[in-house]
C-alpha cells in the first residue's frame, strides 16, 4: 500500500478536470491507492484573498467529492487572512467534507502569531499541518518558512501534528532542526531524488516521522519513488514511509 | 543499459555509499546498469583535474564496465593533452565550476580538437540543485542559449548536455547535435511526456548516480510508456552511437 502525501493540482499543463484522471491512472500504475491534494496552492499568487482561498477550496472539494476513495482532500490557508473566515473555511473542508488536514505555503511566515488561532482549531479538531518549508540559498521568498521556524511553531503547539515537506529542500539542517520536536514530520518531497537523504531522516527522526510525497504534477511518481526504493534501509522501514505512517498520522482506514 | 552519467570520488557536500569502485560496480550492476561512463569528482575541485582523471583510470582498471571520462578544464594548458589520452570519445567539461564561459577562445580550441579526432562533449550544467547550494559556493548553471549557440557554431560536434532541467531539455534539443541525459529531466510521466517534444535519438539514460539515488533514473525508464525500440534507444543505442562503444 503507497500512500502518496503531497500532491497539488492543477499545475503547469495539467488544468483540465479531465486530467486528475491522467494522474490517478499514473499513481496506479505505480501501485499508489491514495493521493492526498494539498491545494492548487500557486493559484492567484502567494497572498490569496479570501475569495481566492474558498475558491481553491471549491476545487479540492470538487475533485474529492469525484474521487472518493483515492483523493484525500486539504484545506488550503492563507494565515494572513481574518480568523473567523479560516475557522470558518476549516469547518466547511474538514467537518463537513471530510478533509484530513491544512495545508499553509508561502503567504505567512509560520513564527507569526495569526497563526495561533488556526493552530488551536487544528488541535481542536486533532488535524495535521502541511507547511511548507525549505533552506533556499538563492534567497528565500519575503514570508517563507524554514525548518528552524518549523520548530518554532511546533514548539508553540506541541499537541498539533506537523508535516514539514521537501526533504531535499530542507536538507540535513532542516533535519536537526526539527530532529526534537517530536510532533513534526517530514515528508520526502521536494528537488531530485538526492541521494543519502532518505537514510539521513530515518537515523535522525526514525523512520515513524517519515512520510512519502512526490509533489507531482511537478514531479513524477518514477523518480520520487525511487528515492524510497533506492535507500538503503529497512523494508520494514520502507513499508512505513510508504503508508502506514500516513495512515496512522491521518486515520486513515484501509481499503 | 549504459549509463551515461555516473561519477565517482569525493564530494564535500554529501556523502556516498559507493565510496569504492567495487561498490560502485555492484551498486550499478544491481540497478540493471551494464556499462557506465563515469568521471573524477575530485576533479571538478582540483587545480589539475588530469591528476584525478589518472587516479580514476587505475581505479577502474578491475572493472571495464565502467569506463572512465576524463574531465577537462580548457583553461589549463593540458588540455590537449587529457583529449588525445582519453581512450573514450568524449570529454567532460564543467564550464560553472572551472569559472568559464562556454562561449570562449579556449572552448573553441577544444572544440576545433574534438571535431578533428571525432569525440563528442560532455556539457555538466549543474551538479546540484541550486537552490540547495552551499550559500558560499553557489555555481551557476552553464546558460542554456550558451549551449545552443556553442552547438550551431560546431555542428559536426556531438554536445551531450548533462543534468538539465525538462524544459531546459526541450529548449536545448532543438540544436541539431544537441543531446541530453534524463537524470534531471523530470515531469509527470516523464519519458513519454519529454518524447512529445524531443526526438528519442536526441535522449540518454543518465542517473547522476552517486548524487541521486540511481533507483529514480532506472523508475523512469522501466516505468516508461513507450515502445521497446524506443526504449532500446534511449537506454543504449543511442550512447553507442554517440560515443562509439563496442
């Protein structure tokens, strides 16, 4: 069982309905039976307004309710916004339609303390956080995230689950810095399948702080799976990485 | 299957579980790799990357699968030298790393060189993503309209671009004697995807191996949705072509 963790939509040329089917067969082929969409988190730039989010929203929504038993649906925030609208948006995506989390990009650094009162509903509502991260040194974007801020935010709300993506893009500082906070995961995302990486996360972090992600349409499931089936670790460990942490992280209950 | 973009040595920003070349070679063979052509890491950081370019060929000696590419710094006066040894017909040059410009007198000499002996050249545009650079080491990309234009000025000499970007691949692939390794080339469903825009002649299967785990090259092509001559192509007509293998 591959559960694919990190996967946004539409992107690039992919911006028709029609082609999340073309990405289902693909996840299939390699043996994928869930793919979790964060969001088509690039739609009307970084700092999205609210009618912006609720539309991305209406998407994930939309192509969920099509595809029940493959796609995972995530609220998409931008922190910037009111509270009450975010309480409000979470309560339409994750009560009423069943998302598994919240996904935040790159409109708010995650230090910030607008991001307080999602993070307690997130708690509340016992669902896990997707905020993107990355060590970038050709110059970070003016609100981005890096893991050090990560573990700032983990720190403030140690009973919220946290998924930190792009585990190349974070690299084996971004590792340390999250490598004490034991709510915060990391997801295998991001740039080419670097080598070493995969083992370098399961000895730092275990590998039950492991998950899976391609970041396809991006990417491509072939080569962002072969950074799993490459490393040298465990088949067990391996297992792990490749679904059943996301499944006990998500409570997600087998087909 | 041939791969054309393996290296081998020392690198200060990772660390690699194919330290040996008998490690190396098994690694490969595991992968479903029968031959590879690799070059020195420590050449692209050493003043005289010739000195690593002899290491590497002792080291392969034991192993005639893989089969050394000399790297060549154009600015250095051996350079003449390092492409009449070299027992393969190519070269690898690393224009981001050794400070040149590709479109310069010393590359146009090597360039007028290899054309004379039929040898092809080897472009690394990048080793690593940029943007995960060392912040104090950050290496620019060798240009893509460079390339192009350093490729129209030789057309009798074949370029092998290595480590390019998808869209990068496309761009570069509509120079006549343009080619490029697949290590970096990555989109969803990629050969099949990258095949709708650049010929299959024109595409070789490269890993970038030890600096990317060499499963995510391998997944591409097995997983690829094309014919089996098609395939064949990409994982080793092509190369043999190119670069004249027995």
């Amino acid at each position: 069982m591959i559960i694919d963790a990190h996967i946004h939509y539409p992107f690039a040329e992919y911006t028709e309905m029609k082609d999340i089917c073309e990405v289902i067969r693909l996840a299939k082929k390699f043996g994928v039976s869930k793919l979790f969409l964060l969001g088509d988190v690039f739609r009307h730039g970084h700092f999205q307004n609210e009618e912006q989010i609720k539309e991305i929203n209406d998407l994930t929504i939309e192509l969920v309710r099509k595809h029940p038993d493959f796609l995972v649906g995530f609220c998409y925030l931008n922190p910037s916004n009111s509270p009450d609208f975010m309480i409000e948006e979470i309560e339409r995506c994750v009560i009423k339609n069943g998302f598994k989390g919240l996904k935040f990009e790159l409109s708010l650094n995650c230090r910030s303390k607008k991001l307080d009162a999602v993070m307690r509903k997130a708690g509340e509502l016992d669902c896990a956080v997707f905020q993107h991260s990355w060590y970038r040194s050709t110059g970070r974007y003016n609100e981005e995230s890096t893991p050090a801020d990560i573990a700032d935010l983990a720190s403030r709300f140690p009973d919220v689950k946290i998924i930190m993506p792009h585990l190349s893009g974070c690299g084996l500082r971004g590792m340390l810095d999250i490598a004490g906070h034991k709510n915060v995961y990391v997801d295998s995302s991001g740039s080419q399948p670097v080598a070493g990486m995969v083992e370098y996360a399961v000895k730092t972090l275990g590998a039950d702080r492991v998950l899976y992600g391609s970041d396809v349409p991006g990417r491509d499931f072939s080569a962002q799976l072969g950074r799993i089936y490459g490393a040298e670790i465990s088949e067990k460990d391996k297992a792990k990485i490749l679904g059943l942490n996301a499944m006990k992280i998500f409570n997600l209950k087998q087909a | 299957m041939i791969d054309i973009n393996v290296s081998f040595g020392s690198w200060p920003f990772q660390r690699f579980a194919e330290n040996t070349p008998a490690k190396l070679s098994r690694h490969l063979k595991h992968e479903g790799i029968s031959h590879a052509l690799v070059s020195s890491i420590d050449a692209i950081f050493y003043p005289d990357p010739d000195v690593y370019n002899r290491l590497l060929v002792e080291s392969l000696k034991p192993f005639p699968e893989l089969l050394p590419v000399f790297t060549v710094n154009p600015i250095l006066s051996n350079w003449e030298k390092i492409v009449d040894s070299s027992k393969i017909k190519a070269v690898k040059i690393y224009p981001g790393y050794h400070n040149y410009p590709l479109l310069s007198d010393q590359v146009y000499l090597l360039a007028d060189k290899l054309v004379e002996n039929k040898m092809a050249l080897m472009i690394q545009m990048r080793v690593e993503d940029e943007r995960s650079h060392h912040p104090l080491c950050q290496i620019p990309p060798v240009p893509v309209a460079d390339i192009i234009k350093f490729a129209k000025k030789y057309p009798l000499l074949p370029v092998i671009c290595l480590c390019p970007y998808f869209a990068e691949a496309i761009e570069l692939t509509a120079a006549a004697n343009v080619y490029v390794d697949i290590s970096y080339v990555e989109t969803l469903n990629t050969i099949a995807r990258t095949l709708r825009d650049v010929p299959a002649e024109k595409i070789l299967f490269g890993s970038h191996t030890p600096f990317l785990y060499t499963r995510g090259a391998t997944m591409k092509t097995e997983y690829a949705e094309i014919d089996k001559t098609t395939l064949k192509m990409i994982t080793g007509t092509n190369a043999r072509k190119i670069f004249k293998l027995k």
